[in-house]
C-alpha cells in the first residue's frame, strides 16, 4: 500500500464512481482501476461494489476510508511540521463554521488571513455542528467552532462564549403578551419550529423541557436557523435562537423576543481542536487569528492573566 493507492481509492469511495474519480485526479481510468484493484490484492478484501451507477463501499471499504482519511492527515501534519521549522506557516487548515457564525465573520475572515499567510491554503467548511463535530473527530476538519458541542476525550473544546437563547415570533402573534421574559413551560404550548434531532438545540430544549415535565408542539423541523427565522417573519409560528443567530437571519427588526426563564437557557459556542493530532504552527496561528473576531475571548483572557 502507498499514499498514491490511498488517495485514489478515498476519490472513487467520495466520488462514488471510478470515472469521476479519474477525471478530478487528471489520470486515465484504466491506471486508476489497476491502483485500487492493487489495493484490493494486497488487502485481499473487495472494497467497492461495482454496479451500473457506479461504486459503492463493502465493509471493508467503509474501515479503509475511515483510516485512509487519518492517514492522509497524519501526512499532511507531518509534512506541513517540517516546513514550519522554517519559520514561515505553510501548508493548508481546514476549518469549520456553523451557518450562523461563517454569514458573519467568514468573509472578513478570510481577507485577514490570506493578508496575514499569502501562501498557506485556507479552506472553510460551513454546516451544523453534529455534522461539523464528526468531520473534526474523522480528520477532515482541523478546527471547529460548535454549538453545545458534547464534551469527547478525543477533542480539546474551549469555550468562546455564552449566548442566552430567546424566543422569537411575530408582534401580533396571539398568546404572545408583554414583557421581556417568557417562561419555558409556557412556550410548550407554543407551534415551535426547530431543527430536527440530533441538532444541539433541538437535544437542549427537549431536555430541559422534559426537566419541567413538558414537551415541545413542534410543527416544523427545519436545520438551518435563517429559514427557521424567516418563516418564523411569515407567522409559521416561534422559534429559540440565540441573539447572535437572529442577527446573522438579517429579521431582528421586525420580530419581537423574549428572554427565556424558568430555567434560563443559554447556548454556547466553542472552538475545537482534535485531542489526538498535534497542531501545526499554520493551525495555531489560525485559532489566535480566530480569537481576535470574538472580543469576548480576550476580555475574558485579560482578566484572567489579572
């Protein structure tokens, strides 16, 4: 086995299809197929099967591709630690965004960096954080910011802030009333719209809903938090985000919020690195880089080193 057969056989195995494969690689199909099937031999194990819409994985493709991907990163650490020793970050960092969080800072982001490290590679991966959190643990992320991630022995999670959640609906809404506060036990006769399980919110809510011996009325399951806000502008019913990710929706104005009570719910955002690959320079440079978007991490460090 060498690298060569293993980024081959991980471009069929994402690609689904030989054909594919060999044309994002820019080599001919027939080499491509001798490579894998190489790799088959030496494993003695089929790794796809072959059908007329392509490939797809056996068992032992799916563990191959799991340790394939770590080794690659595993490579790509070692051979960006090398470069490093000569001063400069080189190499390429991948990171991950939640929707929310990569609407606002993603673009200024970028611009700092590639003012800051012309010549390393950057690439942002935005999604839901259950889906982020895997990519982390699988080695195709190097950096992560996530919502409520779930404490891992396999990540080092450091919190970047606290977000009390809020419930949003429109002004006219009947049963909405007055006042700045709302209790929890109060929004589950509520039509709440929310992301589906496992999303860290959807998990928080019901939890902390079933604490109090109620359950949600959800009437829409939606992932992403702008379409939630947005229906939410259209009288689909409420919705709990944090303050933060109803700015990012761009509604703020036009809907009306109450802090939840009774418990308070709060949200968190933190960054995550993996616990088990060592960080190069060009990643530690980047986590720094991300820092100085959220002023309240240096407040807080400042106060601390007081």
């Amino acid at each position: 086995m060498d690298l060569r057969q293993l980024e081959y056989f991980i471009y069929v195995a994402e690609l689904g299809s030989f054909s594919k494969a060999a044309t994002v690689l820019g080599v001919g199909q027939p080499a491509l197929s001798r490579q894998v099937r190489r790799l088959e031999v030496e494993l003695r194990q089929s790794l796809f099967y072959r059908n007329g819409r392509g490939v797809s994985l056996t068992e032992a493709g799916k563990r191959l591709l799991a340790h394939g991907r770590n080794i690659q990163a595993q490579f790509e650490h070692a051979r960006h630690d090398v470069e490093d020793a000569r001063g400069v970050p080189l190499g390429r960092v991948a990171i991950g965004f939640p929707r929310s969080v990569g609407k606002i800072i993603t673009a200024s982001f970028v611009q700092e960096f590639k003012r800051l490290y012309p010549k390393a590679d950057l690439c942002i991966t935005e999604g839901l954080t259950v889906h982020l959190y895997e990519w982390l643990l699988g080695g195709r992320l190097d950096i992560a910011l996530l919502h409520d991630p779930v404490p891992s022995p396999s990540l080092d999670i450091h919190l970047i802030r606290e977000d009390d959640l809020l419930l949003v609906g429109r002004r006219d809404l009947p049963g909405w009333g007055r006042g700045t506060s709302i209790a929890l036990q109060k929004i589950a006769g509520m039509p709440l719209i929310i992301p589906s399980r496992p999303h860290p919110l959807r998990m928080l809510v019901e939890t902390r809903m079933a604490n109090i011996g109620v359950k949600p009325t959800v009437v829409l399951e939606i992932d992403a938090v702008a379409t939630i806000v947005d229906l939410v502008s259209k009288g689909m019913g409420v919705a709990v985000v944090t303050e933060h990710g109803l700015r990012a929706s761009g509604e703020a104005e036009h809907l009306a919020t109450r802090r939840i009570i009774a418990p308070r719910m709060r949200s968190t955002l933190s960054l995550a690195t993996s616990a088990e690959r060592p960080l190069t320079t060009l990643a530690e440079r980047t986590i720094e880089l991300l820092y100085g978007f959220f002023p309240e991490v240096r407040h807080r460090a400042g106060s601390g080193a007081a």
